[in-house]
C-alpha cells in the first residue's frame, strides 16, 4: 500500500514538472505565435539614424534561441525593422549594451545595460523608446535578452553612423 502511495505520489510530481516545462515553451506557440508588430518610426525620428546593425543567431547549437532582422537606431528610439524575428519565450526584454561584441560567454546581466523595455512581439516591426540622457554612441549592441532565465537570446552589433 505504501509502495502504491509513493509511486502515485512521484509519478504526479514528475508529471507535474513536465507539464510545467512543456507549458513554458509551448504557451508563447499558442498564444502568441500570431502576435506580429507592426510600428512605424515617425517622420522627425526617422531623420536622423545614429546606427544599424543585424541580429544573428548566438548560438547556433541551440534551435530554440535565435534571432535575425535588422535593427536601427534613430535619435531617442530604437527601431527593430520589419524582417525582426526570434524563437519565442517567457519574458525577452530589449536592452542597449555597451559591449560591442556579445556572445553567450558575456555577462551582459553585469554590464552598465539599458532595459527598454518588454519585447512586444517576437516577430514585426517595434519601436522602444531610448531614455532621455543616454548616449547610443557609448553602446555597441543592442541585445534581446530572456530576463526569466537570464540566457541571451540574440545580439546584434551596431555600426555607428
């Protein structure tokens, strides 16, 4: 009877577990999967481009984490374009990093980072504005980053303008 009580009792914990983990990476599939952005950068921000650069894939033996499309960057806003995409997850966030050149190995969590901001949509064009008082010339990336798990998701480098 025991042996029957601690069987059900481990089978329900793994279950439980596994249907956690399964719920973290298929939830953004069916709730969020037709989520595209659309935003545009307004005349008078368009104007001036302060740099550009191009998300890739940081690492590319993981099929769940990756990135691609273009970003630029206009005075006071950071504009991820229309090709942007990224594999889903629980809570990405935007963030400026001063590195130029990140990789899994940085320790982008320790550097002087920017949050802009919650990532609206894991595909589409999105504006995130850049607050007052910082200067994008002091930031070689712009990083999508997974703030639940601390993992980076996907970088792109900036090329100043």
């Amino acid at each position: 009877m025991a042996k029957g009580i601690l069987t059900f009792l481990i089978g329900g914990l793994l279950g439980a577990a596994a249907g956690f983990a399964l719920g973290i990476f298929v939830y953004p599939y069916i709730f969020l999967a037709d989520i595209v952005a659309a935003e545009k950068v307004e005349p008078a921000a368009a104007a001036k481009v302060l740099a550009r650069g191009t998300f890739v894939h940081a690492n590319p033996s993981d099929p769940i984490h990756y990135g691609r499309g273009r970003v630029t960057v206009h005075e006071g806003l950071v504009h991820l374009e229309a090709d942007f995409e990224v594999g889903p997850g629980p809570k990405f966030h935007v963030y400026l990093v001063p590195e130029k050149s990140v990789t899994p190995s940085t320790a982008v969590a320790k550097t002087m980072y920017v949050d802009l901001g919650r990532l609206k949509a894991f595909q589409g064009s999105q504006n995130y504005p850049v607050p007052p008082g910082v200067k994008i010339a002091g930031y070689g990336s712009v990083v999508i980053w997974c703030e639940h798990f601390g993992v980076l998701i996907s970088p792109a480098e900036l090329k100043h303008e």
